[in-house]
C-alpha cells in the first residue's frame, strides 16, 4: 500500500519536475528577485547597489506632479476604465445576437472570432490605416455623419475630456476589434443558461428587454465577473499596440505612455533595472488590490445559481 | 512493439536527425584548418546592406592573414539587453556595430572599451585625425573614443526643383526664404482640404533646427544640459508657429503629417503619388541620405513608363540671421569593442579595414558607394571609387559636404541620452500640437526634468 503510494508519489515529481523547475527559474525566481531589484539600483551590468525605498519615492513623486510614472497612470487608468467595460457590452451584445437561431450562424460566429486570432502588430498596421485621419476609412465614413475628422494616433486630446478622439482613443478602438474571445465564453455560458427559466418567464408575460436583464445577465454574471478581472489585467498590461501606434515612445506628446511602455523604456533604453522592479511591483499592488476589490463587490452582484458560497 | 511506440521513436530520430544536420551545416562553414584568431562580429543589418556587410567581411577575411571575422546578424530589438547579458556572462562578441546614442551610457557602465586601450597613441591619433569632427563627436565621451564610427547619416533640406522654379524660387538659403517657399507652396483643394505643405517642420527635428538656429543644448564644461538655451528657444517658438504662418490649424498639420514615415509601403512624401502631377506632398523635407536610393528609383519607375518627373535638389538647412551654416543633427553607425572581448586587436584591425584607415581608404569606398553610405572620412571621399558614386549620384554629394562639416552635431554624448532624446522629441511634438504653449516653459520643464535625470545617474 504505502509502497504503491511512493511509486505514485515518485511518478507524479518525475511528471511535474520539468514544470516546477520551469516555473522555479522563470517565474518565481524573477518574481522575488525583482521585488529585491527594486530597492536597488541595477543596470544589469554592475553589481547592485542597495538605495532603500529610494524608487518608491520616485513614483510617489511622479504620481503627485503628473509626469513619467504618473502620465503611465492616468493613460493606464483611461484606457483601462473605458476599454475593459466597453468591451464587456460590446462582446455580450454580439453573443447574444450570435446566438439567434438564423442562417448561416456559424460563419457569423467565425468572422465575429477572426479577428481575436490575428497577430497584434499585423492589427496595428491595419488600424493605423484605418484611423489615418486624411485618407483613413473611419473619419471618411464619419464625415457622413458630420463629425470629425479625428487625429486619431496624432492627438493627444481624449474624447472624455474634450469630446475629439485622440490616440488614446484609437487604440481602445483597436481593443474592441478583438473581442471575439471574449465572445466564444459568452455563448458557451449562454448555452448554459437553462431554457426552462425563458418559458417560465415568457408564461409570466416578460418580454425580450425583461428576460434579457433578468435572466440572461444574471446567468452570465460568472463570466462576466471572469472577463472583467480579465479584461482588466490585459488592459493594463498592454504594450505592443501602444508600441507600434507610437513608434516605441508613447507619442503624441507621451498621450500613449502606458504602464508597460514606461517600464520597458525604463528597463531596456534608461538601464533602471531598480526603478522598472519598483514599478513593476506597483502594478502587481494595484491589480491585486482592484482584483481583491471586485472579488468583495462579486459577492452581492454575481449570481452562481444556487451554488453554496 | 505498440505503434504509440514506433510513433515515438521516429520522432527522436526526426529530431535527432534535424538537429545533427543544422549542426553539420553550422561546422562545414567553418574552416577547421584556418589557423587565424576569430573575431566574433555582431551587427543587426538586414536587407540589402546585409549583403554589403558579408562581402567587407569576405574581403576582410580573404586579406588578412591574422585574424578571422566571423559576422553574426543578430535583431536590432534588444541587442543592448543581450550584450549586458553576454557581458555579465564572461562571453562576450568582439565587435559591435549600434546606431543609438548610447555610448556615453555604456561608457559610464564600464560596457565597453576605450580605442585608447587596443590602439596606440599615434593610432589614436591618426584616428582623429582621419575621422570627420562629426565622426569623432559620435563615439567620443570623457576624453576617449569609446567606439569607431562607420557611417554618418545627415540630414539635409530636399526640394522640388521643378515645383519651386516654376514660380520663381531657388532653393532656400534663409529660414526667412524657407517661410516665403512654406507659405506660397501650401495648396488646398476646392473641398478647403490641405493638398500639399510647402514646407512644415516635423516635431522630431528640434535636434536640428535647435542646432541650426545657433544653440546648445549640452555644456560639456558644466556637464549640464542646457536644453532652454536661447536660441533653442527661438528655434521652438518658430516650430510652433507654424501653424499661425501658414493659415492652418494645428490639426491640419497632425493629419497631413500622419504617416508621412511610419506606414510601410508610404512612398518618401515628396515624391509623386499621382500618374499625372510629378510633384509630392511637400515642396521641402528634411530627410537623410538614405532617400537619394528612393528617387532614383521614382525617376527611373516614371521615365520608363512616360510619366512627368520633377527634379529634386538637396541642401542644407537655412539658418536664420545669426545662425550657423552646413548646420544640423546627426548620427550614425559605430563599433564598440565590448569590456572582456578577447580578440579586441582583431577588432581594431577590421575596424581599420572597414572605415578605411591604415591605407584601406579603396575598400572603404568601395564599401560605402555599394551601400550608399557617407564616408567618415574626406580620405575616404577622395578614392576614386567613391568619386565614381557620386557622379552616378551628384544628390550625394550635398550629404557628403555636409558631414564635413563642423556644425554637424549628435545628441548629447552623457549618460541618460536615450531620456534626454524622447524629452527633447516630446517637447517638440507639445510646441507643434499646443500652439499656445509658451517655448521658453517648455524648455524650461523640459531642461529640469533632464537635469534632474542625469543628476540622478550621476548619483
């Protein structure tokens, strides 16, 4: 018995050393190392050299004056805040609508998923076509309807502030392209969602709004909660759009100068290993804590049908 | 025997197989009986000029009987991160060939290694001597060459010859015949839409106009920037005024100039994109030498198919009263000898044989007229290979005068030059969108955020 338990034991450590040890050097290794790095001051050449919470203080700075980290934060916070809820809408809407029983559904299904599937930069490219402000498809077609034309990736004006698309505003653009992942989980819970409740609900006279807002969103709430911890993680941790679209430097006037981008800059062309750690870490603090504080607010606005909590 | 089994098997040997031949392949190109020291070469260029690159290399190795050049392309993305590594490692390359501004960054890091250690004192000399001062300025921090420059890349003023003749105007020798050309060549269509610039400055090129309008924006002595230097801010105040001189908005400019370089397949905006008309988007732009390559092959495209071509000239910026003429901002290609590179002579040696000193000056030429590249050297611009590209190509030539010059500067040579170039960039891109931005503040938050960073490293 106990010898069958050790074979089992030793067979399972032989399966799972490859992993462990992978995730031992890439993962954990340079996850508590950075957190060391960041109180010191590392250009991956020296030695380093310990300056307490000296980059911490630099932070604080920046977020008080606006400038560097705190621009990376208010352009984080922008795209952030618009793109993971609009996404959201716009993915639960197109699920909805792509799962009405009509022909040819599937080949909805597979040009709605597309473009989740092509490589980030190859969108780049496209979008900044696209949103080219002279001979661009979008302001042409917007001239149709009086607006514009918008400097889409030449602006730094937001639409939030001033009521003109800017560059941050381009991009969420882009964001919302690919939202065709987010769609394949939505009809998969839609698909969940027992039929029994519409016929209960239609019997009781509730028409399509009504059974919308009080069956299919509640049923959806799981993956809706998933998609928004998600959706929100991606949002904050994009980087090569913002790459592309500003050619490395967060242009127009640091409009596009992202969390990530800011690191990458810090990291890879300033050699502020210490600093880049720093920041790093302060992302890890803030997505912990917006993740921590969704999972509180989950309790009373996400509905598991019934499961014990 | 399963036939999971037999599967599994033949994969093994598949792999084993793939990896034995690549490794056959990779060791039947190098010589096992070449007694010569290997220098390991790397560089990041691709395309055309990679074929450039390999045949100096060829030529290197079939003259020199010492050493060795092994050349290895690597990504231009990250090459900074894998020296540091293969410096941290005990194993680095021998040889280096980078384009950004940062040896004084790497210099202060102890990355790399002075010319002053591998060469001698009269070679050193001899290197300053036969190197361009825009040449030397490149590579050269605290006294030392930390590098040796192979190519300069300037920029210069192109025009549409046949565009500005036909209503009277030469190329432009004042930034005040430069506004004259800005504001007459500015078109707009029956729909009031903009259809062609005569001339609009680029947000990025406040290095050069900064430069050409007489400022500073280091001091070496105080080793402080000096970014809000006067005459920087003049040169600001008259970038951001473009709009105003032209009768156009600040967005007008951002959606014109959207994509003039970024977008592949976008031609060189001043050459022609219609069938009918010759002429570009701009009547001038500043661009660098590299574009003399695009129109030859725009002249030579339309003339064999019998559409109408425009001639374009190249000079140099005008300067304003009291600025400097043959001015502008440069930069270009250099080695570095990384610090633990074993065949550090070997390097010297190619170094030598590439930009033409030590009486190389024919193969240097030969090098730059294949790759279109400036000479570092008047020696080398003088062999008669060279002589005979510029002939083929008299557009060159201007480029060529030009990075004789003294008053062809690069970024500041200090640790933090990546940070001052984006602050310096961004600066300009604030005084083109925000026409009521005030130069002088700008410059001045801009200087103290620089002066702040290097103290910063310095500490």
């Amino acid at each position: 018995m106990v010898a069958d338990l050790l074979k089992r034991l030793s067979t399972l450590a032989i399966f799972l050393t490859p992993w462990l040890a992978g995730f031992a050097l890439f993962t954990a290794f340079p996850f508590v190392a950075s957190f060391a790095l960041s109180f010191c001051r590392y250009d991956m050449i020296s030695s380093p050299e310990f300056v307490g919470a000296q980059h911490y203080t630099r932070l604080a700075n920046e977020l008080a004056s606006g400038r560097a980290f705190g621009l990376a934060v208010f352009n984080t916070l922008y795209y952030a805040a618009i793109l993971t809820p609009l996404s959201i809408g716009l993915a639960i809407v197109l699920a909805v609508m792509l799962n009405w029983k009509v022909r040819g559904q599937a080949i909805f299904r597979t040009l709605f998923f597309l473009p989740s599937v092509a490589p980030v930069v190859s969108v780049c490219i496209l979008w900044l076509w696209l949103l080219d402000p002279r001979d661009g498809m979008v302001n042409y077609l917007l001239r149709y309807a009086w607006v514009g034309p918008f400097n889409w990736f030449t602006s730094p004006e937001t639409f939030l502030t001033s009521g003109r698309f800017g560059s941050k505003d381009g991009l969420i653009l882009m964001g919302l392209w690919g939202v065709g992942n987010w769609i394949v989980i939505y009809l998969a819970a839609l698909g969940d969602i027992p039929h029994s409740l519409y016929e209960a609900a239609e019997l009781d006279g509730a028409g399509p709004l009504r059974r919308f807002w009080h069956i299919t969103l509640p049923g959806l709430s799981p993956v809706i909660f998933f998609n928004l911890i998600m959706g929100l993680i991606q949002s904050v941790q994009a980087f090569t759009q913002m790459y592309v679209v500003s050619e490395g430097v967060g242009a127009p006037a640091g409009s596009t100068l992202v969390l990530s981008l800011h690191l990458f800059l810090s990291a890879f062309q300033d050699l502020e290993m210490g600093y880049a750690s720093a920041m790093a870490w302060v992302l890890f603090v803030l997505l912990m804590t917006a993740t921590a504080g969704l999972f509180y607010s989950s309790r009373r606005l996400v509905h598991y049908r019934g499961a014990v909590r | 025997m399963t036939l999971r089994n037999v599967g599994f098997i033949a994969l093994f040997i598949a792999a084993v197989a793939i990896v034995g031949v690549s490794q056959w392949r990779q060791l039947s190109q190098q010589p096992i009986d070449d007694p010569r020291e290997e220098v390991i070469f790397w560089h990041f260029w691709g395309g055309r000029d990679r074929q450039v690159v390999e045949d100096v290399v060829r030529r290197f190795n079939e003259t020199n009987k010492q050493y060795r050049v092994r050349a290895v392309a690597m990504p231009g993305n990250n090459l900074d991160v894998k020296l540091f590594l293969s410096i941290s490692g005990g194993a680095p390359p021998d040889l280096i060939n980078q384009d950004d501004p940062l040896i004084a960054d790497w210099a202060e890091r102890g990355a790399l290694t002075p010319i002053e250690e591998i060469a001698s004192p009269a070679e050193v000399a001899e290197l300053r001597e036969f190197l361009f001062p825009a040449a030397v300025r490149l590579t050269e921090y605290d006294q030392k060459l930390y590098g040796v420059c192979n190519g300069l890349d300037i920029r210069a003023l192109y025009y549409n010859k046949t565009l500005l003749q036909s209503r009277g105007y030469e190329a432009p020798t004042s930034l005040e015949a430069l506004n004259n050309i800005a504001t007459e060549f500015t078109e707009r269509n029956s729909e009031g839409r903009i259809t062609r610039f005569g001339y609009v400055p680029d947000a990025r090129r406040l290095w050069a106009w900064g430069i050409v309008f007489g400022g500073d924006f280091y001091d070496e002595d105080s080793q402080t920037p000096t970014a809000d230097d006067e005459r920087i801010v003049q040169a600001l105040r008259w970038m951001g005024g473009a709009s105003n001189r032209l009768g156009v908005t600040t967005s007008d400019i951002q959606a014109f100039r959207q994509g003039d370089q970024s977008l592949p397949g976008k031609p060189f905006p001043l050459l022609p994109i219609s069938p009918d008309s010759p002429h570009g988007r701009y009547a001038l732009i500043i661009d660098g030498q590299w574009r003399v390559r695009d129109i030859m092959e725009s002249y030579e495209s339309r003339t064999s198919q019998n559409l109408p071509v425009a001639e374009i000239g190249v000079c140099p910026l005008p300067p304003p009263q009291g600025g400097e003429q043959n001015a502008g901002w440069v930069n270009g290609n250099y080695f570095i000898v990384p610090r633990g590179a074993r065949q550090s002579q070997g390097a010297w040696e190619f170094m030598k044989f590439w930009i033409g000193l030590d009486g190389h000056q024919h193969q240097a030429a030969k090098t730059c007229a294949a790759g279109g590249w400036i000479p570092v050297s008047q020696r080398v611009v003088d062999d008669e290979a060279f002589q005979n590209f510029l002939n083929e190509q008299p557009l060159f030539g201007e480029f060529v005068a030009l990075a004789a010059s003294e008053n062809q500067h690069p970024i500041p040579m200090t640790p933090g030059a990546p940070y001052f170039n984006r602050e310096i960039k961004q600066v300009g891109e604030s005084a083109m969108l925000h026409r009521e931005a005030s130069a002088e503040k700008l410059l001045t938050e801009t200087n103290d955020r620089i002066k702040h960073h290097l103290e910063r490293l310095k500490k």
